[in-house]
C-alpha cells in the first residue's frame, strides 16, 4: 500500500513540475496559458505549490 503513494506522489509531483514549467514558457512567449483552477488543482494534489514556484522560478 505504502509504494502505491510513493509511486503515486512522485508521478503527481512530477506532473505538476512539467505542467507549472510549460505555463511559464508560455508566459514568456505571451502565447495561451495553462488555467489557473489546473494550476490550483495539482497544486492541492501534490502539495508542493511553494515548491513548484520556487522551482520553476530559478530553473528558467
């Protein structure tokens, strides 16, 4: 049971980095933008909206 929300977070998490990722390339090519309640959503799912932000924020 444990290794189905290992597996479970990881891939949420993963998701969620791509998907934050590729709204900030579209911000920067002022092209459509990903949702913000998609947005909302992984990051209630994942938990890791600060995270992302952060993230996101210094790696591109």
């Amino acid at each position: 049971m444990h290794s189905f929300l290992y597996y479970y977070l990881i891939f949420i998490n993963c998701t969620a980095f791509v998907v934050y990722g590729a709204d900030k390339a579209f911000a920067k090519l002022h092209s459509w933008r990903v949702p913000e309640i998609v947005l909302l959503f992984l990051a209630a799912q994942a938990h890791l909206s600060p995270c992302s932000f952060s993230a996101i924020r210094h790696s591109i």
